[in-house]
C-alpha cells in the first residue's frame, strides 16, 4: 500500500503543516494553469501513477514549461502515459501541475524501519534530488531513534552538522523534519521519504518545501485508515481481479495483489513479503499475478479470497503454486482449508481443470493442512507435490516452473486423462 507524488501527498504534509510546493490536479482550468506559470514562472507536469512507481524522470515522464501551449501538449503527453519498470507496466491517470521552486540547495529525507537497528531511523542528505542508491556512504547520516520519543529537532542538527551541510539551511530544517515524524508515526506508516526537499531562499531566510512524496502503510496497522483514503488509490490497475480483492481489506489477513502477466501460466498465491519478492522474481513471465495473503486470514477471507482468484485465473492455470515461508502465528490449516474448498468450489462450478498443484509452506498446524489438501485434491483426481519449511524456496519455485514445461510438452494430456476430460 503505496503513495507516490504529491497529489495525495499534498494532503497529508498539511496535516502536519509541513511546507509544501504549490500543486493542483488534473482538474484545474486553462486559465488556472495560465496564473500558476505567471506566479511560479515555470511549472512542472508529472503523470498521477496508483503505486509506487518510480525512475519518473529518468523515463522522460516529468514535463517543465513556462508556458500554456508548452503546458496543454505535455498534459496531453503525460495525462495517459505508460512506464514500466522491471516486468511491471503502468499507466497513469491524469497529470500534477506543480510550481517550480528556485533553490540552490536540495535535501532527500526519509523515516523508515530500519532492520538493521529494530528501530526506526531517519535518513538525511543535502545532495538531494538524486537515486539514493548512487550517494557515497560519506555524503548520507542514518540515525536510528527511540520510538517511544521520536524523531527530535537534535537528530536532525546533529546528523547535518556531521555532513557538512550549510549552516544557513540547518536551522529551518531542524524546525521542521520533525513533524514529519507525526505523520509517520500517526498514521500507521512503513516509510516515508521526500525527495527533493528544495530550500527556497527568502531574503536570506530558508524555508524547505517538499516537492516529491512517497510514502507506504503498514495494511495491518487500521491507523491508516483515519486518513479516509479511497480503496482505487492502492489498486496498481483497474483489473476486476484487483478490484474485487481489494474490497476484502480488512484488519486481519493481507491481500495485495496485482497482475505481472495476463497470459502467465502459473497462479502463485504467497504468503509473506520475503516469500513474494523470491517469488515474483524467479517465476517472472510465468506467473499471472504477484500475492501477498499472510497476517493469518480467517477461513472466510481466505475462501473467498480463493473464490475470485481461481475464477479469474484458474482457466489458464498450468501450475496452482500455493508458497510461503515458515509462519509463526498464521494457522496454515485454516488457510489451505480455505483453499482446498475454494478448489472444490471452482470443479463444481466451472468443471475440472487440468492441472498440478505445488505446495511449499511452514507453520502453525502445517500437517493437519496438508492432510486436508491432500485429501481435496485426491478426490478431485489433481496431481500435486507438497514440500515442508526444510524445503530451500528457490528450489521450489524452479520445481513449479519444471512441472509449468512438463505440462505445456505433453503433461496437460496425462492429467487431463486422469479426470476423464475428453
């Protein structure tokens, strides 16, 4: 559950009064743009993607004008543009308009759970505007910090200090990071960055004005939803499939889903962020979606999570993967009850499929869950293959793709014999 730009961005750096640039939506008028780029004397035109989807400006998707008709073709350009990243498409949605703001110095900030302390930690560099991954070790301060005290103006000081940062900047940015550490905090976030934080200078006195966002919520934290942000707004696409399992949200149980490839021959639901990431990676082309069910769905949730994934994916299905990690609190016999009766739930709806299941899993109750797959998937007559916690995940994944080429040679036949499917 993602935020990228500043059209929603916008929105919850108000809450915490954090200076801003000026930004409006697609729904702003000719004459609106006309005064926008006579008041800023330049504005910047960024297609609205749902997600995080970055490397915007690396792709050519930001335009920079100073003028209507420059202005009206760079919406025209952006408002439906397309970018993809990885094996990932995206489209957008409509388009920002954005006031430029003139400054000599840029500032790259973020909150996020840091692993290697078991703590949050802020990050802070003044060469900002730049991919982090490409600042030297020397030029970035992460300072881990107390949650229980937050993010104070003295971590901020202390860290630029450290780095050199001008001393004309540092005062305003000690007043004002920390209450970004509010928004983090009260709403129920993973990470929070911005990217840049340009400093506009007013007669020698420095203001910081966020000009990028991003941010992502932890879906089991319900802090989040104090926000009252539209369910579309973490969909990846319009698909029916993600529509229909983002209505599922709820406190207990994930379901984040979206479509790597609507002609892929391997369902995959996982569970467990470490296990999708793996997984997502090694099937590629191969799967038709990318999952993440952990947090210990109840039965219900997770049948009828079952229910529209199998009906939207399982006529095309070579190989049904059922993967995951070892859980420690997830009741892994509830989850494959659930899933084994939405399999019985789709042959008796929609007439046996022919295909493989692949099990890979750890946890609370696995035996007692595997034993009841076991038996749905006897009595439907499907071939499958269970392997336990012991099981190296990667060897997993490449023993569903063996079986996803065994089928697509010959294999289709031998198990379409074995259900008496002409």
């Amino acid at each position: 559950m993602q935020i990228t730009g500043m059209l929603w961005g916008r929105k919850l750096l108000d809450l915490v009064e954090f200076p801003r640039s000026d930004v409006r939506g697609p729904e702003i008028s000719v004459d609106e743009i006309k005064k926008m780029i006579e008041k800023h004397g330049e504005i910047f035109i960024k297609p609205v993607f749902k997600g995080g989807v970055g490397k915007k400006g690396k792709s050519g998707l930001i335009g920079r004008v100073n003028n209507l008709a420059d202005a009206l073709k760079e919406k025209e350009r952006l408002y439906f543009a397309k970018h993809q990243v990885g094996d990932t498409i995206s489209k957008s949605d409509g388009v920002t308009f954005e006031g430029g703001v003139p400054a000599d110095h840029e500032i790259y900030f973020s909150i996020s759970d840091n692993t290697e302390f078991r703590a949050p930690a802020m990050t802070i560099t003044h060469h900002g505007g730049v991919e982090i991954e490409e600042l030297p070790a020397d030029k970035l301060a992460v300072v881990p910090f107390d949650p229980l005290t937050g993010l104070k103006a003295f971590h901020v000081s202390n860290a630029l200090m450290k780095l050199g940062a001008p001393t004309e900047i540092i005062s305003s940015l000690v007043q004002n990071l920390p209450k970004l550490w509010d928004l983090y905090n009260n709403y129920g976030m993973l990470m929070l960055e911005l990217n840049p934080i340009r400093m506009a200078n007013n007669k020698g006195r420095f203001t910081p004005v966020a000009c990028d966002f991003k941010c992502a919520f932890d879906q089991d934290d319900p802090a989040w939803k104090r926000l009252h942000l539209p369910e579309h707004l973490f969909t990846y696409d319009d698909s029916e499939f993600e529509q229909e399992i983002n209505q599922l949200r709820t406190y207990q149980g994930q379901s984040d889903v979206y479509v790597i490839n609507d002609q892929g021959s391997i369902t995959a639901p996982t569970f467990g962020g470490g296990a999708n990431a793996m997984v997502t990676e090694l099937l590629g082309e191969d799967a038709t979606i990318s999952s993440d069910f952990g947090g210990n769905p109840p039965y219900v949730k997770m049948n009828e999570i079952s229910k529209i994934t199998f009906k939207h994916w399982m006529k095309q299905t070579n190989v049904l993967f059922i993967i995951g990690g070892k859980a420690n609190n997830t009741d892994i016999y509830e989850t494959f009850r659930a899933m084994a009766d939405g399999i019985k739930w789709y042959f008796q709806n929609y007439g046996p499929h022919p295909m493989f299941v692949v099990v890979g899993r750890g946890g609370p109750n696995l035996i007692r869950g595997m034993a009841y797959m076991r038996d749905t998937l006897d009595s439907l007559g499907l071939p499958y293959r269970f392997f336990g916690h012991d099981s190296a995940m990667s060897e997993v994944v490449n023993y569903a793709r063996a079986i996803n080429k065994w089928i697509i040679n010959g294999g289709r036949d031998q198990i379409k014999k074995n259900l008496n499917i002409k």
